[in-house]
C-alpha cells in the first residue's frame, strides 16, 4: 500500500469502511489509515504462509499449529455459557 506521500506499508487490511482501513503491519502492528491518505493499493504476489513450512516444521510441530488452530475455531463458535 503506498500513501499520498510516497510512504509504502506492507502488511495486510483487517478492517475496511467508505472513510478509512485498518492495515497490520508486517511486524503486527495496527495501523489506522483515512482512505485519503491512501494512494494505491497492490496486492502482494506472494502467500502470507511460508510456502516451506512443510520441510521446516517437524510433524509434532504442525500438530501444535493444528491443534491451537482447531482449539481457536472451537472457542470462536462457542456461546459465552459454553466457555464457562
């Protein structure tokens, strides 16, 4: 993304209204734009996933990220009484 004043952000837009957008930043950072400030926005070529996590994970490692996954998605569908 690059702004009226030549300044350029990478990162990904979480949030997005008419007026303005929320960027996070690479170093996961939030940053609230006024979409008059925002010069262009050009999507990134490459997949915020490292394409070689496959080689650079061990099995037990990919199980944690699956299992936090999985436990993230269960809590997220869960009514308030349900967590309790």
């Amino acid at each position: 993304m690059s702004l009226v004043g030549g300044r350029v952000w990478d990162g990904v837009v979480r949030n997005e209204d008419n007026f303005s957008l929320q960027l996070q930043s690479s170093d996961g950072a939030f940053h609230l734009l006024q979409k008059s400030e925002v010069a262009g926005i050009k999507p990134s070529s490459q997949p915020i996933m490292p394409e070689d996590y496959g080689r650079t994970l061990s099995p037990a490692e990919l199980d944690d990220i699956v299992g936090y996954l999985m436990s993230v998605a269960r809590n997220a569908t869960q009514s308030p009484a349900q967590k309790q």
